[in-house]
C-alpha cells in the first residue's frame, strides 16, 4: 500500500513542479525584464514547451500507477489478456465520450489560435498578438484548459484509478490559477479589448443561455 502510495505521490509531486513551470512560462514581462526581449521569449516557449509535455506525461501517471481500482456500474469488463488488463465496459464507454469531447474540443482551440493567430502550441507562451474570440473561444475563454479537465476525468476513468480521480478537483484549480495568471498578463498587454472579452465570454463553464 505504501509502495502504492509512493508513486502515485511522485507524480503529483512531478505535475505540481511543471505547473510551477507553467506558471513561470507566461510571465511575459518579468522574463523580458530578466533575460532580455529576444531571449525572455525564447526561454518562455522553451519552459511552456517542457512543462506542457511533462505534464501530460505526469497525468499519464496518474492514470496507470498502482492504486485502488473502482467500478461506476455493471461488472462487464472487455479484457486485453496480452497486456493482463481489463476495462469494465461502462468506463469504456464513458471515458471513449470524455476523452473524445475533450480532446476536440483542445484540438479546435489549438486549431483556430494557429488559424488566427498564426502560431501553433509552442507559441502560446509568447505575447499574443490579438483575441482570439472565434470557434470554441467564442464559447468560452479557456476551451484547451475545459477540454484537458474532460480527458484527465476521462482517463482516470478508463483506467479505474481512484486517486486520480480524487486528483481532479487539484488538477481543475491548477488549470484555473494557470488560466488566471495568463488572462492577468493579457489583461496587461492588451488592455480594455481583453476586458471586453472577459466581460462577454465565460472563463470555463459556457453559458446554457445568453442574457438579453
């Protein structure tokens, strides 16, 4: 149980260090102030770079280590006797949902940044050049961030794991603080226009109806 225990707390204590990372990589103007323009930027892709990929692979922990596994409903399981697993049919089904709606919804929101702005995932860390208010940011302001929530619950269910699934209300505040540090810089950068944005569009949860 200890040994169980044990790695599954490398990982959060592995993910917590990348989002400290991630927290450091959109600090735009104290990296320029620090390392110089040209280099400030390099240093703030390479951090976002780095911590993003490590975070994946550290929810991927999450997922796969040692930990008590549960059952939503219905004992069907559909087994892989090549690799000794087995998945209960409904967190199939369930995380096959999650992980898909999740997973569109990031590949959308990367999709229309690189389509209006012109920069793909490791530019996101530089100074943005304009709102991006269409495709899924019309909806909400932070549709990657709503989408990488989704699949985190998605997995952890597919794979039955407890903890991770315990993680999830860590993992959805890390991404608000991460969100929320972003928006304060780009607040700073771009002034009223973004104001304007956060005004009319919801951080996270879309709105069911509009107000008239």
């Amino acid at each position: 149980m200890e040994l169980m225990f044990a790695w599954f707390l490398v990982c959060v204590i592995g993910f917590l260090l990348m989002m400290a990372l991630h927290f450091w990589s959109v600090e735009h103007q104290k990296l320029k102030r620090r390392f110089g323009k040209k280099k400030g930027v390099k240093i703030g892709k390479i951090l976002g770079t780095f911590s993003g990929w490590m975070e994946l692979v550290f929810l991927l922990g999450f997922w796969i280590s040692p930990q008590p596994r549960f059952t939503l409903f219905l004992n069907l399981s559909i087994s892989f006797p090549l690799v000794n697993f087995s998945i209960p049919l409904s967190h199939l089904i369930t995380a096959i949902f999650l992980m898909g709606v999740g997973a569109w919804i990031a590949i959308r929101a990367v999709r229309e940044m690189s389509r209006e702005v012109g920069f793909g995932v490791i530019d996101a860390h530089s100074k943005p050049r304009k709102i991006v208010t269409s495709g899924p940011f019309s909806i909400v302001r932070h549709p990657q961030y709503l989408g990488a929530d989704l699949a985190h619950v998605g997995g952890s269910i597919l794979f039955s794991a407890s903890y991770a699934l315990l993680f999830t209300p860590i993992y959805v505040m890390c991404n608000y603080l991460i969100s929320w540090k972003e928006e304060r810089e780009l607040v700073r950068e771009l002034g009223k226009k973004y104001k304007d944005y956060q005004e009319n569009t919801p951080m996270f949860i879309p709105k069911i109806w509009k107000n008239k």
